[in-house]
C-alpha cells in the first residue's frame, strides 16, 4: 500500500474514533447535566439571604389581608408563614385560612404548604421556599383567568385546572419566566453551579480556561413539565424555549434558557412526589384530569 494512502485510511480512522468519542461523550453530559438539573429539585437549599423581609416580625393570630380572598391554605405541615402586601408583619398560616392578591408565603425548614385557589388550581411550596401571588383573577362567567406568581427561593409544584375560556398562568423568578399550557409542572429556584458547556471532555480538559462554562454562585431557574403539559420557558435573554411534555430546562441569571431535555415520564412523576407529595390525592380539582 501506498505511503499516501496508508496516511488517507489514518486519518479516516481518527476521525471515525473522534466522532464516535464524541458523539459518546455529548451523550454522557447531557446525561450528568440531567441529573445535576434534576438534583435542584430534591433537596433544601440554603438561601443566600433570609426568606422574610428586613424588619418583618413574626405575630400569634392571623389578620386578614385586603381585598378579596383568590384562595386558601389547604394544607400545611410544620410551619408556614403569610405577609399581606404592604405590612411589615408574618402570621402563621394554618388549613382554610384565606389568601389575598401580594401575598408572601414562606415554608421553614422540613415544612411545606398547598394552596387552592378560587379557580381550583392547586400549588404546593416545598420546605425553605418564597412566593409571592401577584395577581390571581378568575371570573368563571366571562370565561377569564390570570395568575400571576413570583417564585423567588425554592421549589414549587403547580396543578392549573383547565378551564374553558381565556386563560394566562405565568410563574416569574430572579432568572427566568414561564409560562404554562398544561396541568402540571415545577419549578426549582436555587444556588449553585450547573455547567452547560457541550464540548467533550478530551477538547475541553486541553483549555485551561475550560471551567469559564460554569456558572459559579449565580442562581438557577429549573423547570420541569409534566405529562400533557406544554411551556415557554424563557431566561433573563434570548427568546422563550417551547416545552413540551416531560421536559427539562434551566435558566441562569442573565442567560437564555438552554435547550430541552426530555426526561422519562417516571423520573418526572418520581421528582413531583417530592416536590409536592400528595398534591393531587390532597385536592384534585375538577377539570384536571
């Protein structure tokens, strides 16, 4: 065999062996970056500042906020707290008692709180978590709802009743926003670092700046669909990332969304049942299949 050929079949060779490695690696981080997003929603983090505001003090008895109640507490395990919009006070939520529009909830450690709202659409906050209703409107006559929530720490399972008509349910958090066609979905907003860079091992351990890819102290919006739930997903830039079913995807503060990975219809019912355990024996509201 010729010299210039036998260097051809080389190089063919490595190439081949380098696309394979490639391709083989890809896969393994997606994988690992998979896990890591998924990690987010299956522990407590600890806030880099407390939940409640500066010069909010916690009160016995409960006073009712302004306005008219857009829903209740439903359940609450070990202790939540409530701040009405524009007071400087926290009052220990308990089951029934009503919610208004600007409300503060917070969950301490290993505490948890579900929330029905007028329209019949349930949420849950998991333990060391903050979220304020910004706006939930629901006129079952015109056929209209808007609900509007901050998730500002934590992690959050939301089941949206499905109704007939107009309907707006967006979520927002430090990173991203998101907005919902669907029943199911969670939401995840913590610390860390979540690295996003594709390139393969064997090139990227060759740039000594390599770790420029991570994130390192910046916070992280993690959003996970459910079955028959779509979104669009969107981060501090970039245009908003359509979801569909079962699908995953992060936001890092002023960044775009990444793209979707989609995740095994067990895994994602594995992860609500941590997030919100019981949401949906606890309430199954009509419309919600």
């Amino acid at each position: 065999m010729k010299t210039g050929r036998k260097k051809t079949l080389v190089l063919v060779v490595a190439l081949m062996v380098g696309l394979f490695l490639t391709f083989n690696i890809s896969v393994s981080e997606s994988d690992n970056l998979m896990d890591r997003l998924l990690g987010n929603f299956k522990k407590e983090h600890k806030p880099v500042k407390p939940l409640l505001p500066p010069g909010v003090v916690v009160k016995p008895g409960f006073e009712v906020g302004k306005g008219v109640p857009v829903g209740k507490a439903q359940m609450v395990q070990g202790e939540a707290l409530v701040v009405h919009k524009g007071e400087s006070v926290a009052y220990y939520l308990k089951k029934d008692l009503p919610l208004f529009t600007g409300d503060m909830l917070v969950t301490k450690e290993k505490s948890r709180v579900s929330v029905i709202l007028n329209d019949q659409s349930v949420f849950a906050l998991a333990p060391v978590s903050k979220l304020v209703i910004d706006k939930s409107i629901y006129d079952p006559e015109k056929k209209k709802r808007t609900s509007r929530m901050s998730l500002w720490f934590g992690r959050a399972r939301f089941m949206v009743a499905k109704i007939t008509g107009k309907s707006s349910y967006k979520v927002r958090t430090p990173t991203a926003v998101c907005g919902v066609r669907g029943s199911d979905f969670a939401l995840a907003v913590t610390p860390g670092v979540v690295k996003t860079s594709s390139l393969p091992t064997f090139l990227s351990s060759l740039n000594p700046v390599k770790d420029a890819h991570a994130a390192t102290g910046s916070m992280h919006t993690t959003v996970l669909t459910g079955p028959e739930t779509s979104a669009d997903f969107a981060g501090d830039k970039g245009p908003p990332r359509k979801m569909g079913p079962n699908s995953l995807s992060d936001a890092e503060g002023g960044k775009e969304a990444i793209p979707i990975l989609l995740v095994p219809a067990k895994i994602v019912a594995g992860i609500f049942a941590v997030v919100g355990p019981g949401l949906a024996a606890i309430s199954m509201p009509p419309g919600i299949d």
